[in-house]
C-alpha cells in the first residue's frame, strides 16, 4: 500500500471525481503532481494542496457514447468522447492485467503522443512508476484508465514525419533545432509552422536511434531527458510553463519503458524525441539566459522542498525530472557539482534547471 500510508491512493481517489481539463483545453496536474510530492517526501502537503488545486477543476465530462473494440478508432482523438474512453480502459483494466493492456494500447496511441501537449503521455508515466514500484492498488490502476483514456481523447498527430536516422546524441540534436518563426502562439499553432521551418526536419531526423539495442534506446532516452533538462536552465525563458514538457515527456516514456515489450522501446524513443523537437522549437528561447543567481552548492530535497512550497504543478513536475537527471549524474561519477558566481555544472547543473523553473514560472499562491 504505502506511498506514502495510502495518501498517494487517497489524492487519487479524490482526483477521479474531476475531469482530466478545465478551461476547455488545460491538464488537469494534479495525478501527476501529487504521485511527485508523496514520493520526494510531501506527503504531508498533498491534500493541502489538492484543496486548494481542485478550486479551478471541473466536473469529469458526460459520457456520449460507448467505446468498443470495434468502433475505437472513430473516437480516436476526440476530446468530447473523453469520459467514454475512460470507461473503456476501465473496463479493459478490469478484465485483463494492466501491462497486458498498456502493452497493446502503447503503439497505437504512441503516433498521438503530442496531443495535449504531451500531457497524457506525463500522466501515463507517473502511474506506471507507481505501479511498478509501489503496487498495484485499484486506485492506481483506475488512474492508468484514465491517463491512457485522456492520451486516446487527446490523441493529436504532428504535421510533419520524423523519422531520426542520423548521428547526433541528444544534446546536438536540441541544440541545432531552428525555432520556428513565430512564437508567441498556442500549441498547434506552432506545431503547424514545423513542416515550413527550414531545417527543422533535417535536425530532429539527425539524432541517433539505436533501434536494434533495445538497452542503448534507454540509455540514449535517459541522455534525452538530461540533455532536455540543462536545455531548460539555459533556454526555457522562451516559454517557462510549455518548456518544461520537453523534458518530463521523455522522462515519462523512460519510466514506462520497463512495462512495455522491449520491441516497443526504439520506436518510442523516436516518438517522444520527436515531440520533445517540436516544442522546443516553438517554444526555447534563442539565446542564453544569464546565469543563475544561486550560491554555493544546491541539495536535491531542498530543492523539491522549494518547489513544494512554490505550489506550481509544473514546477514540481519539472523538479522530479530534475531530480532524476542530478541522481544520474551523480552515479555516473560526473556530479561532484558545484557553483561558483552562478556557474553549475554535474548534479548541480539539473538541480539549477529546476530552481529555473520555480523563478520562470508564478508561484501558485
């Protein structure tokens, strides 16, 4: 049961009374930001939190029809038809084991995984770590219905094939993506503009997939999400809230990875990448930011401390990923950290993209 004593299943079960948006086209944060807060020890401030979150939720749509095995791919990708595909990955969760079911749904909604600006996809990867490491308790596998059944309603193609073939790791691919010509537009409006972007096929196409090794497709997804998060600290300013997707959406296939066949990972790479690509060229900005104004060296749970209190959804979900991304620096014997004038590099360096993202983004007051 635990994360921690039930209060992560307790926010879940409250959650499922509202609708995954509001305001007509904004995510409902609050299942991934909660999972975030119970598991870097805020669990005290989750129903907190989710008293005052849920004050700008909805009620969950009315149903307007029912989905079948039959009739699924006319509702695919209609966001009216939001609370029918609920109910059809309920009922599929309760008849058939849930990775059975992630396993046959994940390659055919992987094509739409852009849809809602990578929100659903956010969604699904938070509760499959729970799920995989924490148990598989009904409120948690109720929540997998309804990220895959957001992800199926949401579910939005790009304007453009990418099809990555090339030779770059992550970090040379972000950084030689052309931003497209105007920025100051809501998400399609921008993902509209990528096939007229000169040059941007060419570069999202140039990353290197490793699609016959399934264990160097994560190790380059887990180069992916380090490489999106100190992408971040330098260049979120474009858009500080948008931003943020384009490392916790490769974060969340990477943690699903393990429940998905391994055949399923290069192509899921690929996808996410792809999405990853194209917010960060509506979105990042062109230049450099200035260097963080933070002295001395950053500790990671002090660190999610302040974005808990910051109380933004965004925030805390960017400070999970980056709290990853520090882990793995530190592992792999490059985090020895530090700052000196606001130069950080190692841990420290994803630690700063994560108090970026707290001065980026409004306070949730």
């Amino acid at each position: 049961m635990d994360i921690t004593s039930g209060i992560l299943d307790e926010a879940l079960e409250r959650l499922h009374g509202s609708g995954p948006e509001f305001q007509g086209f904004l995510a409902n944060h609050g299942p991934m930001a909660v999972e975030a807060l119970v598991r870097h020890g805020q669990a005290g401030s989750v129903h907190r939190w989710l008293d005052h979150y849920e004050e700008k939720l909805e009620d969950v749509p009315s149903l307007q029809g029912t989905v079948t095995d039959a009739n699924w791919q006319e509702a695919l990708g209609d966001p009216r038809r939001v609370s029918d595909w609920t109910a059809y990955f309920t009922r599929l969760v309760a008849e058939r084991p849930w990775r059975d079911v992630l396993a046959e749904w994940w390659p055919r909604l992987l094509p739409g995984i852009a849809g809602a600006a990578t929100h659903p996809v956010i969604r699904v990867g938070h509760v499959v770590r729970t799920l995989l490491e924490d148990g598989e308790e009904a409120p948690r596998i109720a929540e997998l219905a309804h990220a895959l059944g957001y992800w199926a309603a949401r579910h939005t193609t790009l304007p453009v094939s990418v099809n990555p073939t090339g030779t770059a790791s992550p970090a040379e691919a972000l950084a030689a993506l052309p931003r497209v010509a105007d920025q100051q537009v809501l998400p399609l409006d921008g993902l509209a503009q990528l096939p007229g972007t000169p040059g941007w096929l060419a570069t999202a196409e140039s990353l290197h997939v490793p699609a016959d090794d399934p264990d160097a497709v994560r190790d380059r997804l887990t180069a992916l999400v380090g490489a999106a998060v100190h992408h971040y600290l330098d260049h979120g300013y474009g858009h500080g809230v948008l931003m943020v997707h384009t490392a916790t959406a490769p974060n969340a296939v990477l943690r699903t990875l393990p429940a998905l066949p391994r055949e399923l990972w290069a192509v899921s790479l690929g996808a996410v990448w792809t999405a990853s690509a194209a917010i960060t060229s509506v979105y990042s900005a062109a230049e450099v930011q200035s260097p963080l104004k933070e002295g001395g060296r950053l500790v990671a749970e002090e660190v999610f401390e302040r974005a808990a209190r910051h109380g933004d959804e965004h925030v805390i979900k960017m400070t999970d990923t980056a709290l990853d991304v520090a882990k793995w620096s530190a592992e792999g014997d490059e985090g020895a950290g530090g700052g000196v004038d606001g130069e950080f590099f190692g841990a420290d360096r994803a630690l700063a993209a994560a108090v970026r993202a707290q001065q980026l983004i409004p306070a949730d007051s």
